[in-house]
C-alpha cells in the first residue's frame, strides 16, 4: 500500500461519528444537522428537466471526452464573462471536473514534483481549512505548511507571515476565497501580493471559489482570474481557479464544475485526468450547460441565504461570538471551553450537530485556530435552521446558568 496513506488523518466528520459514538441525543426533539455543508435548497426544475431529457436521449451511449463538450466549455465561458467580465478561451483554458473537491485532489497529483534536494516539496494551506487540501498535499509525496490565521479579520490569512525559505520549498499553493470555514473573501491587494511571490518562487496557485455565489454584501466575491485580469496578467500564468455547480445551484449530488486558467497548466491537467479517467457523464454535461446559463435560480437561492442568515446571526450573536461572514454558508462561531465538549453536550441535550472548529485546522505556530469554536452550516431549510438556532440559544443559557 501507498505508506503515504499512514500520514492521512481522519475526515472530520468521521471524528465527529467518534465523538457522538456514546451519546444518547434527546429523543424529544427531532434531529437537525449544521454539521455538513450539503446543500439542501430545491434543485432547480430547469437542471432537472435537462437531465431527465438527456437520460431519455443518447446521453449513455457513448464515452465522454474528458476535455468535455464544445457546448458545456462554450457555456463556462459566457458564465465567467458574465460573472467576472472575462475573455477565457474554452478550448484551451477551461476543463469540465466532476466537482471542486475531486479536482483539486487530482490536480495536486498533477502539480507536485520531487525536490532535486531530496527534502520534500511545500505546499501551503490555509488554516483552519478544507481537509483535501492537506490529504493532496500528503499524498503527492509532499508537506503542508499551514499559514497562520487572524482571529480579528474573519480568520484572513496572514501570507506576510510566511517565511521566504517556506515559499521557495513551496510547490503549490491552496487558496480559499470565500474561506470554508469562516467566509473571509480576498481583496485585490492580497492576490498581487500572492502573484508577486508565485513570480518570484515558481509554486502554482490553486484557487478554490466553490462558495462564490452565496455572498451577503453588494459587491460580488471577486474571483482569482479576475484579480489577475485586473493586474495585467490576462494569460493567468501559475494560476487555476476551481468552482462547482453543487453550491451554487443546489446539485451536490450531481458533481460538477470546471477549473480555469493558466492553459499550460490545463493542458497537462487534461492529458493527468485522460490517464485517471474522469470524464464527466455526457448526461451531467447537459444538465451543467443549463445550470451555467441561468442565473435567476442563483438569484433566488442566494435571496434564500441571505433571509436565513440575516433571521439567525443576530439570534445566536446575543449568545455566541458570531458574525455575518463575507459569503459562504457557514456561522464560525466562538464558545466558551472545548468545542468538543459543547458539540458533543448540545448534540446529547438538543439533539442538534454542529462540527466542532478544531477538526477543520491543524495545531501550527503554537495554536490550533479552530479550537474554542464550532462551525454551522445553515444549508437547510429557514424554519429547521431557525429552529436549530433557537436550541443553540437555549442550550448555552442553561450552559451558563449551571
């Protein structure tokens, strides 16, 4: 077996199952969960009819491409104009993946090199962060360094903080904008930063956006192409954006989404993932290409968060030390003692999960910056995750009343 294997550690949500593995919940109360990020919002009628037609047509007689079809890359295309007024060309900088979770892994896979030194190539993470990053990083041979994070900016990462002997080791770097867990969205002066030192260094940027169209401000999110479009680097050089449709059109189970960017970087993607095989189903292609040209749905199910979020942070801000993110939909919240212990309590007393924040960072210049706080996903309904809220509330009263 691959010894690499060793090095991975559990998922959080298998660590959460360990955690809950002796508690009895309160059987009084039916149970709700903020613990996944699935999305849970209706799958729009338009992706469900283009689907169906596509199943009932020829959509399986065939092997897809795994460059995908002319029409579903020409779809990304008028999409990325639309959203971030870009000029990308769908023949040689975009390729369909079956969501951002498995490119990103794959494309890890694709990046990572053994040093010529013999010590171990870098990649750099954000912390707390999404755990393929490190299992990528872990499993392409590779350590992850993970940058220290500022509690008084949304968890921001400090990337000035990083020693310049970790970024000539670095081969790759994870970028998250908007952040999972906290929302924290980049601004333009941090990307010029991050492009000056891939200039500098070499290491590839790999930016993560699958949250950028759940957003609570005026101004969109902005996207990594589009901050390199903005400095003048219009060929993307060392740069390749992933976004996925599962949050952005409430497919999650459909699994799809598309990476862009540098085309030399893509076209070695390509030919990693012709050997890997993962084209995508020519049936999910069809129902992409209808969930890439419609924005109304993305209009309504962003109306939905923002209504749920505006209902319930000020709920649990009078209780928890919590605030309105960026975008993304997740609360990071601070609590009184271990963050195991409060998940695991309210799950036994309310019946009610959250993932405790520590599974979802690691321990790094002396602190783990997830401890002391629990993340929430309000992917559900308004009136579950308004009830949810409402047991959170009582919990930690009676907690502090005890």
């Amino acid at each position: 077996m691959n010894a690499h294997l060793a090095l991975l550690q559990a998922y959080p949500f298998e660590r959460l199952r360990q955690l809950f593995s002796t508690v009895t919940p309160n059987p009084g109360l039916r149970p709700i969960s903020l613990g996944i990020g699935e999305p849970r919002h209706a799958t729009p009628a338009l992706i469900k009819q283009a689907y169906c037609e596509a199943i009932m047509g020829t959509g399986l007689a065939g092997y897809p491409a795994t460059a995908g079809e002319p029409a579903l890359r020409e779809a990304i295309t008028h999409w990325l104009h639309r959203r971030y007024q870009l000029a990308v060309n769908p023949s040689t900088q975009i390729l369909p993946v079956n969501g951002s979770r498995e490119a990103l892994f794959a494309f890890a896979q694709t990046v990572l090199v053994p040093s010529a030194t013999g010590s171990k190539p870098l990649v750099v993470c954000p912390n707390p962060f999404y755990q393929i990053y490190e299992g990528a990083a872990l499993l392409g041979g590779a350590e992850p360094y993970f940058v220290a994070s500022n509690p008084k900016r949304n968890f921001a990462q400090d990337w000035a903080s990083v020693p310049a002997e970790v970024w000539a080791r670095t081969q790759l770097l994870f970028v998250c904008s908007p952040g999972n867990p906290a929302g924290a969205v980049m601004p333009l002066s941090e990307w010029k930063l991050l492009f000056e030192l891939s200039d500098r260094f070499g290491f590839v940027i790999a930016s993560d956006e699958c949250y950028s169209e759940i957003y609570f401000r005026d101004e969109a999110p902005l996207g990594g192409l589009e901050a390199a479009q903005q400095l003048g680097r219009g060929d993307f050089k060392n740069l390749v954006a992933f976004t996925s449709l599962s949050k952005r059109s409430n497919v999650p189970g459909m699994r799809s989404g598309f990476c862009a960017g540098d085309a030399t970087l893509i076209k070695q993607f390509l030919l990693f993932r012709t050997y890997h095989g993962s084209a995508m189903s020519p049936v999910v292609q069809s129902a992409s290409i209808a969930a890439w040209n419609d924005e109304a749905h993305v209009l309504e199910n962003r109306a939905q968060y923002r209504q749920k979020f505006a209902q319930i942070t000020p709920l649990l801000a009078d209780v928890l030390d919590v605030a309105l993110p960026d975008a993304g939909f997740y609360l990071w919240a601070g609590v009184e003692g271990s963050d195991e212990a409060f998940a695991r309590e309210l799950y036994a007393a309310y019946n009610v999960t959250v993932l405790p924040g520590s599974y979802l960072a690691r321990e790094a210049h002396g602190l783990n910056p997830g401890a002391g706080r629990i993340r929430m996903a309000l992917v559900a309904q308004a009136d579950e995750c308004l009830e949810a809220a409402q047991r959170i509330v009582a919990f930690v009263k009676a907690r502090q009343s005890a």
